[in-house]
C-alpha cells in the first residue's frame, strides 16, 4: 500500500523509492527503498506513467517477503536504445 513507511521494516512510501538507470540499460530501472508491503500492481501503476512496461520484478526473501527493491524493464520501439 502507498502509506508511511514502518521504520521497523524499512523502506520509503513508494514515492520516495529511488531508481538508477545504467547506460548499457537504458530501458531498466533498479529501483530501491521500496516499501515492506509493495505490490506488482503498485510498481506497475506507478513506473508505467513513464512508458510501457516490458516486466516487473521484486526481489524476495526466501520466505517470499519482499527486499525492498525491484527491477523494471521498458519495452523498447524500434530506434529506441
């Protein structure tokens, strides 16, 4: 959910979330400082307002909690990189 963060589990509010694009992979963002609880929806609905989204990925604890960053990967149109 798009809340506070709870200090106790880390993270920002989804908005506060920090993303770092590389060169070589223009179309991926790593995105960290994601909320405890984020959902796919929650990434999809707030990274797609930048360009069609090709896959989200959160990557998760063993016990399937989420880590608090995710990869998002743009779909790239002919001429784009």
């Amino acid at each position: 959910m798009l809340h506070e963060a709870d200090k106790t589990k880390g993270g920002l509010p989804l908005e506060q979330a920090k993303a770092d694009v590389k060169r070589d992979h223009p179309h991926q963002a790593y995105v960290s400082g994601l909320p405890a609880d984020v959902s796919d929806q929650e990434l999809a609905t707030t990274f797609g307002r930048i360009g069609a989204l090709r896959k989200l990925k959160i990557y998760r604890h063993p016990d399937g909690q989420p880590k608090g960053d995710a990869l998002v990967t743009y779909d790239l149109k002919a001429g784009d990189a």
